[in-house]
C-alpha cells in the first residue's frame, strides 16, 4: 500500500502533484511486503466535512477498529478451524476402532450392528474427510488471505499516521521560526527608527557636530533591519509554503485513508460472503451423504442375520423333553442307602382311618402305631 521506504522528500513530491486532484504512490520495487500496490485516491471523494480539523485523527481511529474487529473475526475462525479439525480427527480414528472391535469380536452380515452400525460409522468417517477438506479450504481461501489484507492494512495505516506526523512537525518547526524571526526583525527595526530620528534631529541642530556619526551609526542599523527582515519574510514564506504542503499532505492523507478503509471493508465483505459459500457447500454434501445411510439401513436383514448366528453358535442338537411322573414311596426300599423303621407283626388295621377297611402293610401300620403311642421300634 504506502511504501516504508518513501522518504518525506519524496512525499513531498507525491503532495504536489496539484494539477490533479488524484494522487499516486509509486510501485517501489523493493517491496519487501510484496503486495505491489499502486492506489489512486482522489481528494474530492470524501464523507467528511470540510475543514475537520481532527479528520486524519478520525481515519486512524477507524481503522485501528477495523483491524481490531478483523482480528477478532479470524480468532474465532482459528478458533473454530482447530477445534473442528481435533473433533473430526478424534471421529476418525474412533470410527475406525471401532469397527475393528466389531469386527474382531465376530460381528459379521448383514445384521443391524455390522450392516447398520458399521455403515453409519464409515459415513462418520467419510464425513470427517470432507470436512477436513472444507477446513483446509477455508484456512487456505479465507484465513489467510484475511490475514495478509490486516497486515497490509495495519502497515498502510501506521505509514499514513508516519507521514502525516511528519508533515505535522515540519509545519510546526516552520511555524515555531516566524515568531523569532519577527521579534529580531522588530527590534532591529525599532533600533533603526531611533537612530533615523536621532539624525534627523542632528541634521535640523545648528552646530551638527555629530551628524556624520549619526549618518553611519543610521546607515548601519537601517541595513541590518533590511537583512533581518528579509529574513523574516523568508521565514514567513517557508512556513506558508510548509502550510500548503501540509494542507495538500492532509488532502492526500485522508482520501488515501478513505481509500484504505473502503478497499478493507468491501474485501472484508467479498471474505465473509466465500466463507458463507464454502459453508453453504459442505453442507449440501452431507444430505445425500445421511440420506445414503438411511437407505441402506433399510436393507438391514436382521432375519437372516439371526439364521447366520444361529447356524454359527448353537451346537445343533435336538431337546426332547419328557413328562414327569408320580412314584408312590414303598416302605422298606432302601432310601440313601439307610434301612427304614420296621414293624415285626404282619398287618394292622389303623382305627379311625378315613379308609379303615385298607389294609397297610405291617411296616406302615407299625410306623404310624410307634408314631402315636410311643412305642419302641427296632
């Protein structure tokens, strides 16, 4: 934009170029920044109101804000590039663990874990390349470029103020000169008018006795006043044309000001609009890419897939089931391999029985007769 190197001579060459009321700063071949700029600014486009006496003042203001808010903008696109490329780099590679735990621990078909599952993980997967992609493209199309336009616009900016300080200091030097000048001006002009009337007032006395003295004492201080006030008018002169200098300076400033902050502004603008665009984009991408997944899990055959595991696991023997029976308890069979109790006489009659015509076998009957009359039995 303003070259570094352009001395204030050369600026100055810059600001009278009066007859048109557009201004250049030249290509400088040894851009060390590269951008190679050549801008016209033209003095007569401008929003500000003539004669603002703090309008330099104001540009630089406003383009320390815009600079602020540009690098606010690209912290959180920096932001946002690192952590969107963590997170999809951390997607990435869980996606691909675990489909190799699915698939090392058997999943296999056409099952909802392998088909389903699995499919929607690859999506993530291929999702989290196009962003990746995306990303990149945004770094590379928007984040850098931005970048490099705040840094060519703070670099313009702090040349203008350079220059324009500049310009402010000698119209101040130049100004600081034509008191001091004025005053030895005045009081070598006061000096000759007192010797200018000591020898008028000699030459009208009678005697004239010191009229020659008075003559060259007059001669004297008139030539020195003559000098001292040549010098005051060049001095007035030098700071008048230090004023016009600095008044074309302060022209040329503010449209070049003006200038840097529309070009700033309206690439700014062409940044956010690409970076909606990209956006836009990458977006679109991921519907038939969701739309792909809902699709085949729609082919999911979890009927067959269960036949598969079936056939893999079970070991394929049939199960016969049989029903199960009473067996009535015999008195004297082995029971753990302990004898049971046993009465020594042949067969009772239980009195009061429900079925006292039944007949039990002696065991029985001995058991239950022990049982209620205490009776020892061997």
């Amino acid at each position: 934009m303003v070259d570094d190197d352009m001395d204030s001579e050369e600026f100055g060459k810059l600001i009278s170029q009066g007859n048109s009321m557009v201004f250049k700063f030249a290509e400088d071949e040894d851009d060390e920044d590269g951008d190679g700029a050549r801008y016209e600014y033209n003095a007569e486009i401008s929003v500000f109101p003539p004669r603002l006496e703090d309008s330099i003042f104001v540009c630089k203001e406003r383009a320390k804000e815009w600079s602020t808010g540009a690098m606010r903008y690209l912290g959180f696109l920096e932001a946002r590039l690192k952590a969107e490329s963590d997170l999809h780099r951390a997607t990435s590679k869980n996606t691909r663990e675990t489909i190799e735990q699915l698939s090392r621990e058997g999943f296999r078909g056409d099952g909802i874990h392998y088909k389903g599952v699995v499919e929607l993980l690859r999506n993530q997967e291929l999702i989290a390349v196009r962003a990746s992609d995306h990303l990149n493209e945004l770094s590379r199309r928007v984040v850098e470029p931005l970048t490099t336009l705040r840094r060519e616009h703070d670099n313009s900016r702090k040349r203008l103020w350079l220059h324009y300080d500049e310009s402010r200091k000698k119209l101040k030097e130049a100004g600081e000169k034509v008191e001091p000048a004025k005053a030895k001006y005045e009081q070598k002009a006061h000096a000759w008018e007192k010797t200018l009337g000591e020898k008028i007032k000699e030459q009208a006395s009678t005697y004239k006795v010191k009229l020659d003295k008075k003559i060259r004492d007059e001669g004297e201080a008139h030539q020195l006043s003559d000098n001292l006030e040549q010098v005051y008018r060049d001095t007035v002169k030098a700071a008048n044309k230090a004023l016009e200098e600095h008044k074309k300076g302060v022209q040329f400033i503010l449209s070049a000001f003006e200038r840097l902050l529309r070009t700033s502004d309206d690439k700014l603008k062409e940044y956010l609009a690409l970076q909606a665009e990209l956006d836009e984009a990458y977006y679109k991408t991921l519907v038939p890419q969701t739309a792909d997944s809902k699709a085949t899990l729609k082919k999911v055959d979890n009927v067959y897939n269960l036949q598969q595991f079936i056939a893999r696991v079970s070991s394929g023997k049939t199960w016969s089931p049989q029903p199960f029976t009473f067996e009535k308890y015999e008195f004297g069979k082995d029971f753990n391999g302990e004898p049971h109790f046993v009465v020594p006489f042949p067969l009772l009659f239980v009195p009061n029985h429900p079925s006292s015509d039944f007949p039990f076998s002696a065991e029985e009957a001995g058991t239950k007769t022990s049982a209620r009359q205490g009776l020892h039995t061997y």
